[in-house]
C-alpha cells in the first residue's frame, strides 16, 4: 500500500467550504481513480492548517493519479487555499485499520 500525504493551509475561514468540496467533489473522483483505496483528512483545531492522506494499492495508482488527477483537485480547492500544498508519499508498513503489506526493502 502507498499513501500520499498532502499538507496545506486553507485561508480564514474556509473550512466549511473545504469539507463540503472534499465530501461533494473530492472524495468521489478519488473513489474514480484506479488504485485508490481510502482518504482521511485531519484539521489542526480552528480548521486552517489540514493534512490529506489517501491509500492507494500501488505506488504506480498513486504517480498516475498525481499527474492526470491531482491538478484537478488543485483547480477545485484553489480559491481556498493558502500558499502551496506540501506532498510526501510514503510506503504504508503496519496499520490497525487497512490490510498492509509491506514492501520488502532492497
């Protein structure tokens, strides 16, 4: 499993707005994309500052869906956002909730 980490920060007050993209737009066309297996999103308390996982079978789902679905995401959020969104990706090695299976390193 592969997950995608994207950290950004909203402008004041835009929360409310935020999670109503996320909820009508976001998270249905990520439900589109091959590979995709999840989301959670988390807000530091007073909602500006949000971090976005998604879960995604493969690393490969995920470098497809950066290239051809993520700009798109970009375009919706846009007039919410502040500054430039931050993305890391990580190979997901252990999880209580999702069944993990770890890579084996080389």
């Amino acid at each position: 499993m592969f997950v995608r980490n994207v950290s950004l920060y909203l402008k004041p007050n835009a929360v409310n707005e935020f999670l109503k993209a996320m909820n009508s737009e976001i998270v249905p066309f990520l439900r589109r994309q091959k590979g995709f297996q999840d989301a959670i999103t988390l807000a530091v308390p007073g909602g500006r500052e949000i971090v976005a996982l998604s879960f995604w079978e493969q690393e490969e789902s995920a470098k497809a869906y950066t290239t051809t679905g993520y700009p798109e995401v970009l375009k919706i959020l846009e007039k919410l956002l502040d500054g430039t969104p931050h993305v890391r990706t990580f190979d997901a090695v252990g999880s209580t909730v999702q069944k993990v299976t770890p890579r084996v390193a080389a």
